[in-house]
C-alpha cells in the first residue's frame, strides 16, 4: 500500500474498525475513506455498487459484521447468519467487480471446531462440528472464507482471511447481556464497585480458557498481512497464550479495584471449553503481539471511564 493509496474501512466505528483507522493513521496513509451505516447500508447490494463505482478504492479491510457474545448469537441467532452473509458477500463481490487491488476479510476463531485440538491451527477448519451457541455467525464466517478462496481461484484476486482470536478494547460493546465476556465483566465489575455489591455473579463455572488480543495488536496484524502476505491459505491473529474465566474476573476485578465477592453462575453455558489459537504461521511472517493482557485491559478501562456517557445507552 502506498500512502496515498485509496484504502476503504468498512465498520469502521467498531472495535476492529476503528482500531485498523487508527493504525492507518498512526502510519500516515492520507486516504482513508469510510461509511456509518446510515450513510451506506452494507446490507443493500444496490447502496454498496454506487458507493465503489464513485471511489476508486484500490484496498480493502472487511471489519463490518454483526458481533455479540453468547447471549446475543443465541437470542438472534437469525440476524447473526442473515446480516454477515450478505455484508460479506456485496463486499467482497463489489470488490471483484471493480478491481480492487486486495482484500482483507476477517473472520473469527469460533470457525474452528468445538472439540479440535489446542491450540487451533489454520487446517483445523471444517475437520468437526462446530459450538453450537455461536454456530450461524461461524457458518457465516467460513462462507466469506470461502468466498474469497473461491473469488482467487476463478478471478485471480488478492483476497485473503484473517482469524483474529477474542478482542477488547475502545470502541467495543459493553453492554452486560449483549456483549463479550470482558468487556460485559469489566463494565459489572466497575458498577459492582460504584455501587458497593457485594458480590459479582459470573456466568458459567469459571473453567473454560480464552485468549484475548487488544484491538490495537490486531490492527498492527491486518496491516501487515496486508502488506506482506499473498496466499489463500487462512492466518491466526492471536496472542498464543490464555488464562481461564475464573482469573480473567480476578485480574479485572483488581484493574477496576473491586473488593467484593466473585461468584459463578455453573448453571450457565460455558460454551467453547477452550479457544487458543496457534500463531506459528503468523509469527514466521514476522509479526507477534506487544500488548500484555493486564496492560491491555487497564488502557480499556481508562477509555471505558472517559466514555461512560456515551456508553450508557449501548
């Protein structure tokens, strides 16, 4: 890419969005375009065909999906697989269709099979069933995955997909039912501590692994993949260590500064019982994350107090 290349964000005032704009910009590229869905409604094939014959848009970074943790994928599990499919596909077909130079598609790490081993390789997709909590969003996924495969197969494009493990950071969803696990803990801990509760509940029992990658890594990842990697096999972007829920609510717990009790709810779902992501294809390509979870976490917090007014509605 070039500085002045024509570089188009698509959901770009979301967590990876918005991360990859600020990455953009830290590295100088001058023009960078982007869309709020009330100005165009990456669901309409129509709206999204003007808006890439007006600009000639030359990459890519297909940040836009509807996203939610376990609550949110199972109360509409309809919307999950319906929007994505059809985000992802006036994308990446609009992307063909007027030449753009290369694409960058990210999926999710929940397109691995439920029970593969630890940690997940890239050619552990499609080899078992997958979680079933998250299932129409991971179909989804593996759609655009294999979309832009297929799109490079017959079209010669320069499509390639990125599988970035769990994100937090500024920008993400907080809401307590509707969003991913830290972020819906770093927010029921904070008013736990405001309102001096004596007790927090937790979902589930405390035991499944996860893997978390600040959103400003990821970013750093998509820009170098876009630069440096061709190929259509599938990358992981990830940290390659986790830590299980039960500390993950412990060290958020001491972030925030809440003295109470930690309680879990084992009636809940844990889904995956664990998600770690193997990063060797990655890291050969020379690029490996820099921010600590605990460092990480506190930057989120900090954002997550300056924004409070703004977030309230979400």
């Amino acid at each position: 890419m070039q500085k002045d290349s024509v570089i188009y964000v698509s959901g770009h005032k979301g967590l990876v969005g918005s991360s990859i704009v600020r990455a953009l910009d830290r590295q100088g590229f001058t023009n960078v375009i982007y869309r709020t869905s009330s100005e165009l409604d990456l669901r309409d094939a129509a709206q999204v065909e003007e808006f890439f014959r007006q600009h000639a848009i030359e990459y890519v970074f297909c940040a836009a999906a509807k996203v939610g943790g376990i609550v949110a994928n199972d109360t509409y599990p309809a919307d999950f697989i319906r929007d994505n499919l059809i985000i992802q596909t006036n994308l990446i077909d609009a992307s063909y269709r007027h030449q753009v130079s290369k694409l960058l598609f990210l999926g999710s790490t929940c397109i691995y099979p439920r029970l593969a081993p630890q940690p997940l390789k890239e050619e552990y997709l499609l080899t078992g069933e997958l979680e079933e909590t998250n299932k129409p969003y991971a179909v989804a996924k593996i759609a655009g995955i294999t979309m832009c495969q297929s799109y490079n197969r017959q079209y010669g494009t320069r499509f390639i997909s990125a599988m970035p493990t769990n994100l937090y950071g500024p920008n993400d969803n907080f809401h307590p039912q509707n969003s991913h696990v830290l972020p819906s803990l770093l927010r029921k801990f904070h008013e736990a501590r405001v309102e001096g509760k004596p007790f927090v509940d937790v979902w589930g029992s405390g035991t499944p692994l996860r893997e978390f990658l600040h959103c400003d890594d990821l970013a750093e990842a998509c820009l170098y993949l876009m630069e440096h990697y061709e190929g259509n096999d599938i990358v992981n972007i990830g940290v390659g260590q986790d830590i299980s829920i039960r500390e993950l609510a412990e060290l958020i717990g001491d972030i925030v500064g809440y003295e109470g009790e930690i309680r879990f709810d084992a009636s809940k779902p844990d889904g995956t019982p664990r998600k770690l992501v193997d990063v060797t294809r990655i890291n050969q390509l020379g690029w490996q994350s820099r921010i600590s979870l605990r460092e990480g976490i506190q930057w989120t917090y900090e954002w997550f107090l300056q924004s409070q007014q703004q977030l309230q509605y979400r």
